[in-house]
C-alpha cells in the first residue's frame, strides 16, 4: 500500500524534496514506519529533532497505517 510523506519547515530544504510516496506492507504499524524513516533521515537529521505526526494528528506507535495515509516529518520545535 502507499502512503504520502510531507515534510515540513526547514526539513524539506536539508532533505532537498518537500513531499514523497512510500510503499509499505499491509498491517504495518506508525511505529515502524517511524523507525524505518528515523533510519533514513538520521543521516541528514538528528533524531530527537524529528518529529512525526499521521494524517495532521499524534498517534501511538501501534496505530495501523492505512493506505493513502500522510505521514508528517518536522522539526519537534515546530509542531503542526
């Protein structure tokens, strides 16, 4: 299944893109969806400054992602 990824404020200038697709496994979790893109962005972001949001809102790491959900990248000082 796919699911968009924004990301926002000064985010998308260090990363060089603003927004993405990413194709997941059914049933996957918030939570490793987090863990995969925290992998990939640690190279470019630390990750306590990485914050992630679901369709504009906080949810807990078992949430079961969806298809055609949005997941939110920004900076923790800078809350959607």
């Amino acid at each position: 299944m796919r699911i968009r990824i924004r990301i926002l404020s000064h985010f998308s200038g260090v990363l060089g893109f603003d927004e993405s697709s990413l194709y997941v496994r059914d049933g996957i979790t918030f939570g490793e969806v987090k863990a995969l893109l925290m992998e990939q962005l640690s190279n470019f972001i630390r990750p306590i400054e990485i914050g992630m949001y679901v369709n504009m809102r906080p949810v807990p790491d078992d949430y079961k992602i969806n298809d055609g959900d949005t997941l939110y990248v920004f900076p923790r000082s800078s809350t959607p």
